[in-house]
C-alpha cells in the first residue's frame, strides 16, 4: 500500500513506434502507430503493473504513446488521459525529415541541445519549433498541478511521454537530477523514471531500474 499523502509519479517512454524505425521526427501531425515489437512491449509492460494500484495514467495525444497507455489502462481497467502537454517537442519545419545523424533536422536538435544545456540559452530553437522555454511552460505547471491533484490519495500517477521532451525536462522535475546526469543516459523506450513527493519537493528515486543520485 503506497502511503498517502506521498504522491508517487512514474515517468515512462512510449514503446518502439514505425517513427523510431524509420528515424523520423513525427512529434506533431504525423501519426506514426507501435510497431509489432512495441505493441508486444506495450502488453508486457501492462501485465507488469497488473497488480499495481494506479490512480491515474496520463498519456501525450501522440498515437505511439495513446496506444502504449492503451494497453496499461485495458488491463488495469481505467480511463487514459490524453495531456497535451506531455507531447514531443516540435522540430518545426523539420517535423516528418529524417533524424539520422549528420541531417539537417539531426544538426539542428544537437545545436540547441547545446545551446540548451551548455550555454543556458533557454530560448534557443529550430526553426519553427519549440524553445526549452516553451516546454518547461506547458510541461512542468501541468505535472505540478496532476500531483497535487493526487496528493493524499493512493496510487501511481503515471505519465506516458516521450524521450526528448523526458531528457529536457526531467533535471527541471526533479531536485537531484542535473542536465549532466540526464543527457549522459538514453531514455530508451519503456524507460521508467520514478519519483516521490519529499518535503514538499520532487525527487527522483529511481532511474530506469538504477538508483538515482543521492539528495
């Protein structure tokens, strides 16, 4: 039994798309679906949370994430949420190209990644496309207000997301997560990144099965 009024939240990639295979950004109109493997994934990690209690799971309105929440709340027997604020960030006028490394889209992302997280230029883009500030603006308010929406009831509150908007977000979510720590380890997909409420602060309590660092 998860005590109360300790919210717990678990952050979780969406399993393999058509997208990932292809290597296309398709972070925005383009409805790529899981891929056989993902939705074998889907089911497996659905019949792992089986026994779990679960009070809500939050989904991004990309299909690939849509369909890997399917299958948790089919089993658990509950209502996804569709958040739109838990999508992929946009690679604007490179949404539907190719991200190969060495591509223009590919080029692009690594610049203000770099711009990001080496020089704190927060407003750093490509072209068309989302800001670290546009995220943390639509991303963080909503995970704050779905944990004190939780807070004194019991369950997981679960977010199906995705592994860019994850790796730019998660040292804002969590006291003890740094950019350093977070850009050095892949969010693969099914990733889980968990998390409790600790004297009034989020703080992560386990990386993708590994302990997270010490706060």
């Amino acid at each position: 039994m998860h005590n109360l009024g300790t919210p717990k939240i678990w952050f979780i990639r969406h399993a393999e798309s058509e997208a990932n295979v292809q290597r296309i950004y398709a972070n925005k109109d383009c409805a790529f679906p899981l891929t056989v493997k993902g939705f074998q994934q889907a089911r497996a990690l659905a019949r792992r949370f089986s026994s779990l209690e679960i009070r809500a799971v939050y989904t991004s309105p990309l299909l690939r994430a849509k369909q890997t929440a399917g299958a948790i709340c089919e089993i658990k027997k509950i209502n996804m949420q569709i958040a739109p604020e838990l999508s992929e960030y946009s690679m604007g006028i490179y949404e539907g190209t190719s991200t190969l490394p060495g591509t223009l889209g590919a080029i692009s992302d690594a610049e203000s990644k770099k711009r990001w997280f080496k020089h704190n230029d927060f407003d750093a883009r490509s072209p068309g496309g989302e800001s670290l500030t546009d995220m943390r603006r639509r991303f963080l308010p909503f995970v704050k207000q779905a944990i004190e929406s939780c807070s004194g009831k019991p369950g997981l509150l679960l977010m199906i997301t995705h592994g860019g908007i994850l790796g730019a977000m998660l040292p804002f979510v969590f006291e003890n997560l740094g950019s350093d720590f977070v850009q050095a380890r892949s969010i693969e997909h099914l990733s889980i990144i968990k998390g409790k409420l600790k004297n009034g602060r989020m703080v992560c309590v386990e990386y993708n099965g590994h302990p997270a660092p010490c706060w």
